[in-house]
C-alpha cells in the first residue's frame, strides 16, 4: 500500500511541479485553477482515502472471511449501483452550480478570475463521477488485500494531466493552456477508473449491478457512510476551509496553500494513511484484546516517519519547495511563501497521521458517531482559528499579509490536536490504555533535530556554490538525502524498534 501510494504522490509532485512551471504561483491562472481542481481532487482524496473503504470494508470482509462470497457479490453491486446513481446527481448539480460553488469555495475572487474558476470547475465535474467509481474499485480490492493496484491508479490520472499541459505546441497564454490541463483530469479520471475494473471483476467473479438499499447489509453500509463522510474528510474540509479563507489574502495565497497541502499531505497519506487503510481489514477481524496491540504498533510506525517529516518542512522546507516546485514561473520568492506554509503545517501533522489510525479502529468497531462528534469539532475549530489567523494573525505581528497561510496551517494543526485527544481518550476508556513506549517521542524529535543540524551545515557549504539551475536543484536533493541518511543512523543508533525493524528488512531483501 505504501508502494502504490508513494508512486502516486511522486507523479503527483511532478504534475504540480509541470503546473507551476507554466502557471507560476501568483497568477489568476494559478488561483483560478488550484480553486476549481480542489473539488475534484477533494472527491478524490475524500472517497479514494477512506470514506466507502471505511464503511464498506468492515462488511465486506466479514461475509469474505465467512465464505459468503454471492452475499458480498450483491453487495458490491448495490452499493455500485447506488453511488452511478449519485455520480450522476452529482456531475448534474455540479455543472449547473459552478457560479455558486466558486462562490462558496473562493468568495474572494472576482472579475476574470473567477470567471476562470466557473468555466475549469464545469470542465472538471465530469471527471467526478469516475473517480467516485474508482474509490468503490479501491474499497473491495482492499478487502482481498490488493492494495498496490487501487492506490497506484492515480498515477495514470496525474499522467494525463502531465500529458495534457505539455501537448499545446507554441506559446501559448496560461488562461488558455489551464484549459487542457482540466481536460486532461477528466480523460485521466475515466482511466484512473478503468485500470481498477478488470482486476475487480477478476476477484469478485463479476458484479451484477442494483438498487438494493433495503438489505441489511446495504442499509448498514449506507447508516455508516455520512458519519465517515464527515470524520474521515475532516482533513479535506479543513482544506476547503483553509481555500475559502486565502481567497481573501493577496493573490497567489490559494495556490500556495495547494502548494503546501500537496506536500505536507504527503507523508500524512503516506505512513498515516498507508497504516491506517492497512490495519482496517484486520482491526475488523481481529479479537478485541489485539487491538490494543495493534494500535500501538501502527503508532509506533507512524511516529517514526512522520517526526522527521515535520522537522523537514519545519526547518528545511525551502529546500522541498525549490527542489519540487521551483522552475519557470514559480520563483525563489515563491519557494520561501510555501515554506512557510509548509513550517506552520508541523504544528498539527503528528496528530493527524496518528488520527487515522484511530479512526480506523473505531470503524472497525462498528463506532461511527463517537469520530463524527469530533470531527465537527474539529472543523468548528479549524474555521474560528484560521480566519483568525490569517486575517488579524500578521497585523498582530507587523508583517506582511500574505504570511496568512502559516497562521492557516498552523491554526488546523492546532484543531487536529484537539480532535486527536478526544479520540484517544474515548478509545482508551472502551479498550484500554494504549499509545507509544515512553521514550520514544523525545528520542524520535532528539534524532530529526540532529539530523537537521548536519543537514544545515552541509547547506551553508554547498549553498554559494549551487546558486541557479540545475546546481540548486542537485544541492537540495543531496541536502535532504543526507538527512535521511543522519535520521535513520540516529535512529539506529537510540534502538528505536522502528528503524531497526526497517532495517531488517532492508538487509534480508537485499542479501
């Protein structure tokens, strides 16, 4: 899963890499097309990370586990019948409500910009409907354990889009070329489905479609779905909230805070996600004394990537934007705007990572109010702090407007703590105490401090020597290599379980 997941995000990276070559960062073309590409690419992530596997997968694998294969036959198909009816509610509504959605997301845009996002959200929706489908191919390859096919499919999605921005030839005005490129998202959405379908109806003997929404196992599929709807995008939302409110900064602040998603979400989907999704099927099939056991585990997991990630965003993070992003119209000064979007992200990605992995294990429990609960918190408190933030939170300090998006990441970090602990706390009064080895914290922080301070002072000596072009791009990798390579001795080094664990791994796969 992590395999398919990480393919998927490294062309992701390249995709947004081709974009912000042709479209820069503060353009009406940039802004117009991160607005309207957000609400596909929330369908995307919302159902592709989580929603349908969450409420589907429990039931699924339960009549799998029992033999009772027609059953769960029929219930793939009733709940892929029920979602093409929606699919097509949606893609009408969306179309014809495009002024109003623009309106909603970006309130802040006007004249020719928002012009722009209408007629890129209209061209978008289409696209919808597929990836909507595919996220129903991904919750039951999941559930017979295929998971490099279902979460490597967006890499043919984000191909086309590739494909798509690099086909006009000549030059060609960014209002006009940002035309294809949401083409191209509607033809990789249609492929993204269709790569997934052969392999499904392989394993499941075939579906035959339905509108059953009275089975029981249909109607319990369909109670869970709103309350994960809800829990499991509370990340998505947050976005949604963090695009409504840069609207209202300078121009370029939406696309910077596409920018910065696009990598801080990075490592959350990853190793947070990744173990997470991973665990869903066997947290529903395990006795209830190993769950303690495996929540730990995946904590444990989760903690030793995710640590050092937010040390890289917090004092490196000029490094991963010049070396992903940096390139034709996106200038340094654009880098150094991501970067401190990206170090005001670190406040809250431990607890998101950790977060998913709860909130799996009160779906495998058949519990979905209790995340639903904490979710709308959480989300409350996302949109009370970051117009907050961002608005009053640089007049506060004397600076610059448009360091806003920091006070919005910053601020949705915050609410994610919130909404991690209430989490922890309601899973540990029904199963009992849980969580990391005492220690681990400090010694995981203690070796991504140190491995930053290396990786820093390998920067000052490379940096007068690497000033343009491919040089930068060549010391920023070498720069980031090298802290991986100081965190994972570091971490050696402590005896944390987790590295010598991987290393293990590394040594018998490659003896």
């Amino acid at each position: 899963m992590a395999l398919g997941i990480l393919a998927s995000r490294l062309v992701g990276l390249v995709r947004q890499r081709v974009i912000a070559h042709f479209f820069g960062q503060s353009t009406d073309a940039a802004d117009a097309f991160f607005a309207a590409f957000r609400i596909p690419n929330f369908l995307q992530n919302l159902f592709g990370e989580g929603v349908l596997s969450a409420s589907m997968i429990p039931e699924y694998t339960r009549l799998i586990a029992a033999g009772r294969t027609d059953e769960a036959r029929r219930l793939a198909g009733a709940i892929a019948g029920l979602l093409g009816v929606m699919v097509i509610a949606i893609v009408a509504i969306g179309v014809t409500a495009a002024p109003w959605l623009v309106g909603g997301i970006v309130p802040g845009f006007s004249g020719a910009r928002r012009e722009l996002a209408v007629t890129l959200v209209r061209i978008l929706f289409p696209g919808v409907g597929a990836l909507v489908m595919s996220a129903w191919c991904l919750a039951i390859l999941n559930s017979h354990r295929r998971f490099l096919l279902s979460y490597s499919a967006p890499v043919v999605w984000n191909l086309a889009i590739i494909v798509a921005t690099l086909l006009p030839r000549g030059p060609q005005r960014p209002e006009h070329l940002v035309l294809w490129t949401a083409w191209g998202a509607v033809v990789g959405s249609v492929l993204q489905f269709a790569v997934q379908l052969p392999t499904l109806l392989r394993l499941t003997g075939g579906v035959r479609l339905s509108l059953d929404a009275r089975d029981p196992r249909v109607a319990l599929v369909l109670r869970n779905f709103l309350p994960v709807f809800v829990s499991r995008g509370v990340v998505q939302i947050s976005a949604f909230i963090d695009a409504m409110i840069a609207s209202l900064l300078p121009i370029g602040a939406v696309a910077v805070i596409s920018n910065a998603q696009t990598l801080y979400l990075l490592p959350v989907s990853l190793f947070g996600m990744s173990v997470a999704a991973a665990e869903l099927p066997e947290l529903s099939e395990a006795a209830a004394e190993l769950l303690r056991a495996r929540i730990s585990a995946g904590s444990e997991r989760i903690a030793f990537f995710i640590v050092p990630s937010a040390m890289v965003f917090l004092s490196l993070g000029q490094l991963v934007s010049g070396l992903l992003l940096q390139s034709g119209a996106f200038s340094q000064r654009d880098s150094e705007w991501v970067w401190a979007t990206l170090a005001g992200s670190t406040v809250g990605l431990l607890a998101t990572s950790q977060g998913r992995l709860l909130t799996s294990t009160y779906y495998a429990l058949n519990e979905t109010r209790t995340p639903l609960g904490y979710a709308a918190l959480r989300v409350l408190l996302t949109l009370v702090l970051g117009f907050a933030a961002a608005l009053y939170g640089p007049r506060l300090f004397g600076v610059d407007s448009r360091w806003g998006t920091a006070g919005l990441t910053a601020s949705a970090g915050a609410a994610g703590w919130v909404e991690f602990l209430l989490l922890r706390r309601g899973l540990t009064r029904r199963i009992g105490r849980f969580g990391l080895p005492p220690g681990l914290l400090p010694r995981l922080w203690g070796a991504a401090a140190a491995a930053a301070a290396v990786t820093w002072g390998l920067h000052l000596l490379l940096a007068p020597h690497a000033r343009h072009g491919l040089a930068r791009t060549a010391e920023a990798a070498v720069a980031l290599a090298t802290f991986t390579a100081a965190y994972g001795a570091l971490a050696l080094a402590l005896r944390i379980e987790a590295a010598r664990s991987l290393w293990r791994r590394i040594a018998r796969r490659t003896a």
